[in-house]
C-alpha cells in the first residue's frame, strides 16, 4: 500500500474547496478530483485497509477486496461522466453535492465496518436530496422531503440493527451474516432481530416491492444533471451491501422476481420519460437481488457484473432525456417527438443505450446473461421465465419507446440545439464504454469477484440466437402494437403507485395527531392532572361530608331514573342540605377520634391487601 488516504476522504476534502473556484479552475477542479481519487485507490493493495480507533473500537475507513473494488471502479467512472455531463451547470452547491453523494457512496462499499458504513449511508442519503431540491421547484421540495424521510427511515432500521447486531454478536465488522450454505429470512429472524432489521434497512434503499416509491417520485423530479447521479449510486450501494451481508438468502429470488416483473406495467403507461427509466431501473435491480439471493459465486460476480454494466448504460439515458430536458424544458411523451432532426448525437447516444439494455454486442447482454446462467443453474427455471419475460418487456417499453417517443414518432414542432459539448462528450464516453465492454467483455469480467466459468460465457451460438430472437420478437411485437392501436396510449395523468400509502397516509396521520389524539391526550391530562387532584383535595377537607355528597347525587340520580316526583324532591333536599353543611368549616373542621381511626384502619387494610396480592 502506497496511501493511507482513502480516496473518498478525498472528493470529501475536495468538495470543500469547489464554492471557492470560479469559470475554468472550477472545471478543471471537478474533473480532477475522481481522476486523483482513481488513483488513489490503484495505490491500495488488495487485501489492504486503513483504520481507526473511535467510539471505543477499531474501525475500518477502507477494506479493498475484489467486491468492494468492482463498485469503487464504476462509481469512479459515474462520478468523473456525471460531473463533466454537470461542467455548464453553474450552482457550486449542485457540484458539492454531487461530489459529496459520490464520496459518501464510495465510502460505503468500501467500509469495512457496520459503523462507517452507517454513516456514509446517512451522508448519501442527505446528500442525494439537496440534488432534488435544485431544481426549485414544488413538486421537487415534496419529492426530496419525502424522500428524504423514506430514507431516514431505512437509516433509523439499519441503525437499531446494527446496534441489536454489535450486542448479540460482539462484533462491529461487515460481513456475510447468512450462513454458508444459505438459508432463509425466517432462520435469520431466530439468529436475531438485528439481522433482519438491517435487511429491512438495505431492502428500503434498495426499491423493494411497496418500498419503492421514493425512488420513483423523486428521481424524475431532480435536475437534469442530478437524476444521472441518482441513478448511479444509492440504489447500486444497497444491492452491494445485500451481496456483501446476505448472498443466498432465499426470499431474495422471490423478492427480486416480483421486482423485475412489476415495473413493466409502468413502463407501459408512464408518460414522463425519466419516470419511465426509474421503472425501468427498479427491474434490472430486480435482477440483481435474484443474484444476491442465489448467492453462488458466479451469481455475485453476475451481480457485480449487471450493477457496473448498469450505472453505465442508465446513466447513459439519463444523460439523454436530462439533455432532451434541458434544451426544451419537457419531459413527457406526449410533449416531444421529432427531436432527431436537430439533436442527431443525442438521437444517437440514446439508441446506444436503449440497445445496451439486452442487445449483443453491448453491455447488459454480457452482464445479464451471467445472472441468467446463475438462475438455470440453481435450477429456478419458472424464475428464469419470468425473468426472460421481463427482459423482453423492459426492452420494449424503455430500449424502444424512449427513443422512438423522444426522437421520431410524431413531429412536435420543437427544433432545439444540440447538446451542449461537454453533455455530448460525457454521452460519448459512457457510450463508448457500453460498446467496448460488450464486445470485449472480458474488460469487465477480469475484475469481477469470482472467475467465469466457461459454460457461463455469454458469446454462445444458442445464447446469441435466443436473445436475437427475443429482441426481433419484442421490437415487431411494439411495431404491431403501436400499428394496430392496442399499445396503452400516452396520457397526462397520475399513475397511483405505493408512495400513495405515505403521501395521502402522512397528512390524515398528521390530522388525526393534531385533532382527536391530542383532544383525547387534553382530556386525559386535564383529568388527571386537575379533576382528580381537586377531587382529593374536596374530600381530604370533610371526608364524610364528601362521601354524603356523593351518597346524595346516586340517589338523586336514582330516583331521577327510577323514582317517584316526591322522591327526587326528598334526594334534592338532602343534596342542598348536605351541601350546606359540607360549606359550614365550623361544623365539620374536626373528626371524632373513632372516625378517624375507622378511616386509618380501612387505609391500612387495603395496603395490607394489595402488598400481599403483589408478593
């Protein structure tokens, strides 16, 4: 080891001086600094790590291995594409906090224990809002708030699990928690609560099936800049953390199918572009969360595989519709169309990342083909159905219909600039990169976590001709659609999705806290902090007159109910008489001695009473 800085310690430190540079200097300062923190992190060894006492332990700011190296590697390439996609943006605090979202995502999948990462999950979470919030607007605001709060959520369950974890277990490190061979959630459970609270904290960050809709409110609501950012990291960082603490847990398949297969009805009937691509992302994650649940190693290095193949293409798209975005100010299918004719390089760069999703030759083929083989070989073949089904649709109505709704279809009218240039050449890198890796997949494969088996290599006459096949099939399948009508049209409406439970949930809790609860809670207080006291105090005056008190309104009560005219004329009389006398201090300031031993001596039998019914 060449370094004891951690890289991402780095872009922190950097982040700091990046408000103070103005024009080039700026510039030339945000592309350096993921280039020198690449570098940075080449001068570790594996196997490597850097630590440091605190909180009465050591912890471990940077653990290098083969896992945490392959989303060190990506996030470095997101980072440095994203912030030359971001040069002509001129807010300092969007560059900080772009910068600041990338560090704390390196920093946790390079910590190597719970604490650190907790804290560079919280720093992300903080981080990624201030890139909704940017873009100042109202639906914006709401989308960061409430995403924000979802994923304080996810950090107050990781947190009490890791603090359930660290006491059961003694250790603080981060590390497999499933067994060897696999196992259920359910034997996770008896081993302990801390354990599947941190698995519940991962999967909230992670887009699990009525957990997802964060994600799918706030990411199209960010800036144009900031959703590419978004995609890249903190969903990637929780699908690192399940393969780092919890490959082959079982429901995890299920989990990831229901989340591969979902999103497909809403990448049918969505009309905003981006909405479309965060669905869209919330089905490849779905993918992966198959593979952590496998847990083989050729299915976590599919796993890895599939998340740096993905942070490239996605991002590709979100630098297309954020370009389309940019120079119109739409967003909706039913806005644009006919873009290609002013804006060929965007057509172009998108077209490359729609076929990236599953054509040969480009990088989700080799990628997604690994989780494939991972899956028929563990012998889940109705999940590989399901999950080839899915692959097909998401082709359609994300690979095809972004393009063909941005681009072509019909003329909108609309004739803006290109791109501006550093835009186009951050879409030109990520899609070089798309192109080089599948054609030359072994660019990825050699840094993956476990090496690839022979049978699992993606290049197969059977595997190429099947996804040939598949793909000509779903392509003439939205031809045939769009031709004969039957395709869902592109509507402006609101599409209710499980964000609904919380955004209508949240105000009627509020309204219920601030109305009934807190009448019901005044009630009580009030009874109890003032009716009861000021009941003791009457009685402790004149006991006995209290009690006649008392004795005269049942009666009174009774004979109201019950009673003849003449005797609730006899109960009132005796009510005004004893009231009377109650106010008459001279007639009751002293008790008789034999009173007052009665009164004590029943005092003493019911504490006699309840201290043995308590032994």
């Amino acid at each position: 080891m060449t370094s004891s800085l951690p890289p991402h310690v780095l872009l922190i430190l950097g982040a700091l001086v990046v408000p103070f540079l103005r024009g080039r200097a700026r510039s030339v300062a945000l592309l350096a600094l993921p280039v020198a923190s690449f570098v940075l992190l080449l001068g570790f060894d594996k196997g490597s790590s850097v630590q440091f006492a605190a909180f009465g332990r050591e912890l471990t700011l940077m653990r290098v291995d083969q896992l945490s190296l392959v989303w060190a590697y990506v996030f470095h390439i997101a980072l440095f594409v994203g912030l030359l996609y971001a040069l002509h943006v001129r807010s300092a605090a969007q560059h900080v906090a772009a910068l600041v979202y990338g560090a704390s995502a390196l920093g946790a999948v390079l910590a190597g224990d719970l604490i650190s990462f907790w804290c560079w999950w919280e720093v992300m979470a903080v981080s990624s809002t201030f890139l909704v919030l940017a873009r100042r607007r109202a639906k914006s605001t709401g989308a960061a708030m409430r995403a924000l709060m979802v994923q304080l959520v996810s950090g107050l369950l990781l947190l009490i699990g890791i603090v359930l974890h660290v006491h059961q277990t003694g250790s603080i490190a981060f590390d497999r928690m499933t067994p060897a061979g696999g196992g259920s959630i359910f034997d996770l459970a008896w081993s302990g609560a801390g354990t599947v609270l941190i698995l519940l904290g991962l999967g909230i960050k992670c887009g699990w099936p009525l957990v997802h809709g964060w994600i799918t409110d706030s990411y199209p609501e960010a800036t144009p800049t900031g959703t590419v950012f978004l995609s890249a990291f903190t969903t990637k960082t929780a699908v690192y953390a399940l393969a780092r603490a919890f490959p082959g847990a079982e429901e995890l398949i299920y989990i990831g199918t229901a989340m591969a297969v979902f999103p497909l009805i809403y990448t049918a009937i969505e009309n905003d572009v981006r909405r479309v691509l965060t669905y869209a992302m919330i089905n490849k994650l779905g993918f992966m969360v198959v593979g952590v649940g496998i847990g083989t190693d050729l299915a976590i290095s599919a796993v890895a595989a599939l998340a740096f193949c993905h942070i490239l293409y996605k991002s590709l798209l979100f630098m297309t519709t954020g370009a389309v975005l940019f120079r119109t100010g739409r967003g909706l299918c039913t806005e644009l169309g006919g873009l290609h004719r002013t804006m060929p390089w965007t057509t172009g760069f998108c077209l490359v990342g729609g076929a990236s999703i599953s054509g040969p030759l480009f990088c989700g083929f080799v990628a997604k083909a690994l989780i494939m083989v991972a899956v028929a070989k563990a012998g889940y073949a109705t999940i590989w159905v399901l999950l080839l089904c899915a692959a097909a649709g998401v082709f359609v109505f994300t690979g095809i219909k972004i393009p063909f709704f941005m681009f072509f279809a019909r003329d909108s009218g609309l004739r803006p600039k290109e791109a501006p240039r550093n835009m186009l050449l951050a879409m030109g890198l990520a899609s070089a990169a798309c192109i080089g890796i599948g054609i030359f997949p072994d660019l990825l494969y050699r840094h993956l976590p476990y090496a690839i088996p022979d049978y699992a290599m993606p290049y197969t006459a059977a595997h190429v001709i099947q996804q040939l096949q598949l793909l000509v099939l779903a392509a003439l399948a939205f031809c045939a659609l769009m031709r004969t009508g039957v395709y869902p049209p592109e509507l402006r409406a609101v599409n209710l999705d499980a964000d609904v439970w919380y955004r209508k949930g949240a105000p009627l809790f509020v309204r219920f806290v601030s109305g009934p609860l807190m009448t019901a809670f005044g009630w009580i207080g009030t009874f109890f902090h003032e009716r009861v006291p000021n009941a003791l105090i009457y009685f402790s005056k004149n006991p006995s007159g209290a009690m006649k008190l008392g004795y005269d309104r049942v009666l009174l009560a009774w004979a109201g109910l019950f009673g003849q005219p003449h005797q609730m004329d006899y109960a009132r009389a005796r009510l005004e008489t004893d009231q009377a006398r109650y106010r008459d201090t001279r007639a009751s300031s002293t008790w008789p001695i034999g009173t007052t031993v009665l009164y004590m001596s029943l005092v003493f039998f019911l504490y006699l009473i309840i201290y043995l019914w308590r032994d």
